[in-house]
C-alpha cells in the first residue's frame, strides 16, 4: 500500500525540456535534512519513500512490519505511566545510516513485503482500546519516515483518549517536525553522542539537528521527554563527551529529563566492537548526576538499582522496578493538593506523568495480528 507522501518538491533542477519529463524530473524530499534527490522509479536513503509517477509516495502506509503490546518501560519511558502496556507499531526503513545500528533487521531492509500487517489508522486505535491502553508507540524503525501514517493513527488515537508516544532520532526538518510533535504526547528521543564527527562518520547525520530537535520539543510542545545515549566502548564513550552532554541537557532541558544510557551489543557493520561493560554505564550514571541530572537509568543491563527512580531532595526510593516490572510496595508517589505528583516522604515534586498506583502489564509482550 502506498499514499501520497507529504514534504516534497520538484527540484530546481530538473530536466522541464525533456519530453518525458517524469523520467528526468527530481524530487527533493523535505522531510529531514538529509533532503535526498530521487528520480522516478528510485528510493530516498530511507527506502519507503519514493518517486512514482512524478510525485512521492510513502510505502510505508496502512502497513507495518508487526505490532506488539511492550510494557512503556521498554521504550524507554520511565515517568510516563509507570508499568502500563503500550501498543507498539512500526515499519520498516530509516533515515539514518548507524553503523551499530542494533534493529537493522528491519530499519535497514529493502524488502516492502515484510510490512504484511495491513491495518487502518481506526484498526490501530481499535486494538488499543480493546486491550484497556492508555498508549499507542510508534516505534521499532524510525517512525518520522512513516510521519503520513503516523500522524493518521495519532489523530484518531488523541480523539479516543490515547495517547502517543514517539521512540525517535530526532532527525527532521522544521515544518514536519512540527507536524510531528504536536500529536505525540511524549518522545524518548535517542541521543546517539555529542560528538559531531561521530555523528557524521559513524550515524550519517548532524548532530545539530537533532540537538534543534531537543530544544523545539521541550520549548514548543508539552510532549514528555526522555533521552537515550547508547555507550559503544572506543566509538562514543569519551568521557569530555559524557561530560558535554549532561551539561547541554542540564542547561537547555532542564535536569529533570530523565536519561538512559544503554549498553551496546556487537551488531550489523559492528559486530568486532565489543558490548558496553557495565562499569562504563555506572560511570556515565556517576557525571550525570554529578552534573545536576535528577533522574538517570542504565539499559540493558542487569544491575542492582540501574531502573530505580529516586527522589533527588531526600532520597527516597519512589519507584523500584525488576525488568519492566513495577513493584507496587515501593510505589512512594503520591498526588498533593495542587494535583501535582509528589514524592509521599518529602513533597518534592517527581516530574512525568503518574497515575495513583502503577499499573501492573509487567514484562508481558503480546504480538497483535
């Protein structure tokens, strides 16, 4: 299935004299910075969007390459709705070209028959209310190449009362990005280094757009944030970087935005690299809370606290977490008179999103069909 793709233009510099002038005509896609140039019958970097007929088409419409429901904490989102299910959705293709990347299987195919799942954007949002959600994730791929079908999903899910949560590089343009943004209701947005040498030989982007990115959501929108950075030994692990990037969050988001650092494992075009041992993430956790961070997380690794959320002004564990899973005897959070979430010893404010008790989905992943 294909749809007629938004944020596009003729190039200046095609060909208006030939007499087939499909054939030789350029269409400049304008949905991220990358801005690829695709003649008829070709693919943008990302593959699912292409130029049929003269015009671009999104191939990535009205289908998907699976859906599941995944705990929220899988995202990750940690203080969005703390152990509730989401219904998780994506396709294929991306925008980006990570040589580690650790889900290439699909981000980096060139095979539009694995997106087999048909479903309408109503079909979606069906299958979220059927199973009580509170959340629909685009995920799994970089889901600003689907921004078309995306958008329609999220549309119908806010008119239902569901929100959606957006798991993204952060690599856009202004006006899609705005687009984008203003029907998600939170974002972890995968901060990939902060190194611009190594976004530009290692991720095959700019570091700057996805820093303008970070900025637009946390002064424009009310979209909850949360960031990952994922710590490759050797590749993006210096520790001036670490150091650069907490500063940069601290003083341009705020220090409660919560950040995961996540292990790497030896994977696609960097599989001699090998994984992140666990002391280099304890280490990273260590400047960023030095630096001022309130709410730091280690990712896939199996560590004593690396999930738990803690008040910062006294300390009291708010949130303990085994997996995905919510332990509701250390549910320290509570709602004061001004409506605002608490930590129950102190009254220190937690920021996120809370209901009174954690829901209870755990580490259960359903594959939807």
């Amino acid at each position: 299935m294909n749809k007629k793709a938004s944020y596009w233009e003729i190039s200046n510099s095609s060909d208006d004299n030939n007499n087939n002038r499909n054939e030789k005509q350029l269409v400049v896609c304008k949905l991220c910075p990358r801005e690829c140039e695709i003649r008829e019958g070709g693919h943008g970097v990302c593959f699912v969007r292409g130029v049929i007929g003269g015009e671009l088409r999104s191939f990535a419409y009205g289908v998907s390459s699976g859906m599941c429901i995944d705990p929220i904490e899988k995202k990750p989102l940690y203080h969005f709705y703390p152990g509730s299910g989401v219904l998780s959705i994506g396709t294929i293709g991306c925008n980006l070209l990570c040589k580690f990347c650790q889900n290439w299987s699909i981000s980096r195919s060139k095979d539009l028959s694995m997106m087999s799942a048909k479903a309408t954007a109503a079909d979606v949002v069906a299958v979220a209310e059927n199973y009580g959600l509170k959340s629909i994730a685009y995920t799994y791929n970089e889901p600003t190449v689907f921004i078309e079908y995306a958008k329609d999903i999220a549309e119908v899910a806010r008119a239902s009362g569901i929100h959606s949560v957006a798991v993204t590089a952060g690599f856009i343009n202004a006006k899609p990005r705005e687009d984008f943004f203003k029907l998600m209701d939170a974002a972890n947005v995968d901060l990939k280094g902060f190194n611009s040498d190594f976004y530009s030989k290692v991720i095959g982007a700019k570091l700057e757009s996805v820093l303008d990115t970070l900025k637009y959501i946390r002064e424009e929108t009310n979209v909850w944030l949360e960031i990952t950075n994922l710590l490759i030994p050797g590749v993006n692990d210096r520790e001036s970087d670490i150091h650069a990037m907490c500063e940069w969050i601290v003083s341009n988001l705020g220090e409660h935005i919560p950040l995961h650092f996540s292990a790497f494992h030896p994977d696609w075009h960097m599989d001699d690299v090998p994984a992140t041992p666990l002391k280099l993430l304890l280490r990273a956790k260590e400047i960023a809370l030095l630096k001022g961070l309130r709410y730091v997380y280690l990712g896939n690794v199996r560590c004593k606290n690396n999930s738990t959320t803690i008040c910062h002004q006294c300390s009291e564990v708010l949130i303990e977490r085994e997996g995905y899973v919510v332990d509701k005897k250390f549910w320290k959070i509570k709602e004061n008179v001004e409506g605002k979430s608490v930590c129950a010893k102190c009254g220190e404010v937690v920021a996120g999103f809370f209901d009174k008790l954690p829901a209870d989905w755990g580490n259960k992943r359903i594959p939807i069909r």
